[in-house]
C-alpha cells in the first residue's frame, strides 16, 4: 500500500504518462472504443479497489492539492480558443440550433432524473449534473462540476462510464445519419443554401511551433491565474449550496479565459495540449478515490443515459420540422454537446468539409457553457 501522497502523485503522473504515450504512438484499435482519459480512470479505479493507495489524508491531501491547482488551470487554457467574434460569425440559425440542443439535453436530463430518482443514489443529482455538463461541454466541464458539488467518487464512476459507453453510441449513430441526410432535409423542407456561407468563414487562427517559451506561458502562466483565482474566489460570499468559493475560482477563470482568447495568447501553441495532460492529472485524482465494488449499480446509470439521449433526439427532430432545419446543424450540434471538440470537427466534415469550422465553434461554445448548464441542472435536480 502506498502512503507516501508524493509517491502516490508519481504513480499517477507515470501512469497518465505511459497511457499517452501509448495511445499516441500504438494506433491500437483498443484506443477507438476506450479513449486514454477512460483507460486512466478504469486503471486509477482498479488499483484502488485493490487497495494499491492509503485513505489516510497526509496521503491524499498532496495529490488533491494539486488537483485543486490544475483543474482551473486546464480550464483556462481550453477556453484559450474560444474566439467569441467567430462564434457570432456563425450566423443566428445555427446558433439558434446550438442553444436549442443544449435545452434538449438539460430537458431530457431533468425529465428522466424525475423518474428514475427513487431508484438512484440519495447524491445521484450531482453526479448526473456532472454527467449533463459532459454532454453540454466536455470532460473538463464534468470534472469541474464533480469538483465544485463534491459529488461522491464512488459513484461518479458510473457517470464517466455511461458518458463513455453512451456518447461512443452516439457518435456513431451520428456519423451513420450522413448516409440519410438527404431524406432527411426533404421532411423537414431544409433548405440548406445559407451554410454555404459558413464553409471557411470561421477557420481558426493557425498555432505556430511548440517552444520552450509557449510552454512557458501555457504552464507558468496558467498555473498563476488558477492560483491568484482560487485566492480571489475564497474570498467572495458562497450563494446557497451550488455557488461556493471553488465556482467562484471556475467563473473567474473562464471569464479570463475567453478575454485571453482575444489577445495573442489565444494562439500559444500547445495550449491545448497542455491542458489535455492537466485533464489525466484530474482524472486520475478522481479515479483513486472510486472503488469498483459497487459497480452493480452502473447498469441503471447506463440506462438513465441511452433515455436521455432518446429523449433528446425525439426534441430535436420535432425542433427540425418545426423551423425547417438540416441534420447537418443538428448532427453536428448534438456531437459538439455530447462528445466536444474531439469529435464535432469530425461529425463535420462527414458532412462537408469545408464546414469544419462549424464543428469546431459549435464544440467552444460548449466548453464555456457546460459547466453553468451542469450547474443549473443539478440545482433543479438536487430541489427535486
């Protein structure tokens, strides 16, 4: 048993390590159905249901120290991207369609909570917050939920299960929609004439080479507005049970991270990158305090899930026929939702090419919104 909290850190970081190296330079086929991210919990999980890692605090208050440090650092620089002047580019339609699928999900998460709530776990309203800010945004919004309601380790497995399991179903249903598309735009009488105007139009701003100097300013420079937010948000009033010191620290990054985006340092290379590996330092911490021995309860999550998708897929279509819309902008809007900037571009371009673009913003705006619709969510959840 570890109980040295710095050997435990190093474990974590040489496991987070060895994943990315593997999953970047294999091309095992394992990788298209696990992501890395999932492999890191699955395997974080299983050493502590072996009791590879002490309970005792001296042992987990290093490894959550800094946890607390890189969450809204990783936080920041995702949103690094998120061109706010590109996004209104996008045009009102498809902002419209955007804002319509994350209502839908929020909707369908809330409806199907009502009815299986007698069945969950007393605290399963944070865990499906964070689930709903997953599939508004993307992991990072999860992890930031799960962090500021403090939703039980233990079950929060279930919730990056079911995201895992669900959104890999979906996206292929998404992708599968392509081949129908045609007949699909005849029932709703799309006229698809206007995304013609959006092919290119939002191509983002080309990074240059990683550097030293780039590092420099993704680490230090993230690391220091986390730190002087978490000082500032421990001093600002907690608001009832959702708003508390920690939301306050993830407001203020994300305010500072979309002005940042208008500023040169909206293009520092490997930014991105950076806060990706930060996301397997926050997972891992997450994973080493879930214990797989109640994962007899994950089938019912999964369950909660796939309804939630259906229901959402049933409000959109009605949405489609309603205002006349393609499937082009609802695929891709409920990829950017459920599955974020890894898999909206992608769902696009199956779609066109040249409206990448669209995938790309559709993705940013989640990731600024997850966390607040994640929130909201499970503030109606938790009144439940």
């Amino acid at each position: 048993m570890i109980t040295d909290g710095v050997l435990m850190l190093g474990v974590l970081l040489g496991l987070a390590g060895v994943i990315v190296v593997l999953e970047r330079t294999t091309g095992w086929w394992f990788f298209r159905y696990v992501p890395g991210m999932v492999l890191m919990y699955l395997l974080c999980a299983a050493l502590n249901s072996m009791g590879l890692f002490g309970h005792a605090d001296e042992t987990r208050d290093v490894v959550a120290s800094v946890k607390n440090v890189v969450l809204p650092a990783m936080i920041f620089l995702f949103l690094l991207g998120c061109d706010l002047r590109r996004i209104v580019r996008l045009g009102p339609k498809l902002l419209l369609t955007m804002f319509v699928t994350s209502v839908s999900l929020f909707v369908a998460m809330i409806a199907v909570f009502a009815v299986f709530r007698g069945l969950l776990d007393p605290e399963a309203w944070k865990v499906l917050g964070a689930l709903l800010a997953s599939w508004t945004g993307g992991s990072a919004n999860m992890v930031a939920v799960q962090d500021i309601l403090q939703a039980p380790k233990a079950i929060f497995g279930y919730a990056l299960i079911t995201d895992t399991i669900v959104y890999s179903f979906w996206l292929m249903v998404m992708f599968s929609s392509v081949a129908f598309s045609d007949r699909f735009n005849r029932f709703t009488g799309a006229d698809t004439s206007y995304l013609a105007v959006h092919g290119g139009d939002a191509e983002a701003v080309e990074e240059g080479p990683i550097t030293r100097q780039s590092l420099a300013v993704a680490v230090f420079g993230s690391i220091f507005v986390s730190t002087v937010s978490i000082a500032i948000g421990g001093m600002l009033p907690k608001l009832g049970d959702v708003v508390n010191a920690t939301a306050w620290t993830i407001l203020i990054v994300s305010l500072l991270g979309l002005l940042a985006a208008h500023t040169p340092l909206g293009r520092v290379a490997g930014s991105s990158d950076v806060a990706s590996l930060m996301l397997f330092v926050v997972i891992g911490q997450i994973a080493s305090g879930s214990d797989f021995s109640a994962i007899t309860k994950a089938p019912l999550y999964l369950l909660v899930g796939f309804l939630v998708l259906l229901v959402h897929a049933v409000l959109m279509v009605i949405y489609a026929k309603l205002t006349h819309t393609e499937l082009f902008s609802l695929a891709v809007a409920s990829v950017a939702n459920v599955g974020g900037i890894a898999s909206a571009p992608v769902v696009a371009g199956a779609f066109d090419r040249q409206l990448v673009p669209v995938g790309v913003l559709f993705a940013l705006i989640g990731s600024f919104m997850g966390t607040w619709i994640g929130l909201t969510g499970a503030a109606v959840m938790g009144a439940m």
